[in-house]
C-alpha cells in the first residue's frame, strides 16, 4: 500500500492449505513494505532525473537568451558611443 492505495500484490501458496504462522505472516509484511519502499525511491528518482533535466533545458535557455540580447545590445550602444566620441 502507498498512501492508502494498493500499487502491488504477493501472492503466496501451499500445496497443503494450512495457516502460515505469525513470523511468516511479519516476513512477507516486511519484505512488501521494503518493496513499497524500493518502488518509491525509483520513482522519486525518476522524478529527480526528469526536474534535472528540465532545469538543464532552462539554462540552456537563458544562457543563449543572455547571450542573443548581449550581441542585440552591443551593436547599438557601440554606434551611440562612437558618436558621442
């Protein structure tokens, strides 16, 4: 369970039908719960890796912006310096 709501199932079976017992009842709870945990942390990941690249996109954005208005701006202010000289 992640938040309230299932995202996977164990199944588990026996030729013979018998209960399991309490440690193996709180073996398989463990296990699932590090799988949920797993399951997470991969999605967080995936999460991390797509926000990294879409902040390496705005950069490379800006940077050529930056670069585009620095070249827009010189040549103007070169011509008003050249007459005032």
């Amino acid at each position: 369970m992640r938040e309230g709501s299932p995202i996977g199932v164990i199944v588990l079976w026996r030729k013979r039908v018998r209960p399991f017992t309490d440690k193996q009842i709180e073996l398989v709870t463990t296990f699932a719960d590090q799988a949920v945990i797993a399951i997470e942390n991969v999605r967080l990941f995936d999460e991390i890796q797509d926000k990294s690249r879409q902040l390496e996109m705005a950069s490379e954005n800006k940077s050529r912006f930056l670069s585009s208005m620095s070249h827009e701006l010189r040549t103007p202010l070169n011509a008003i310096i050249g007459l005032t000289e």
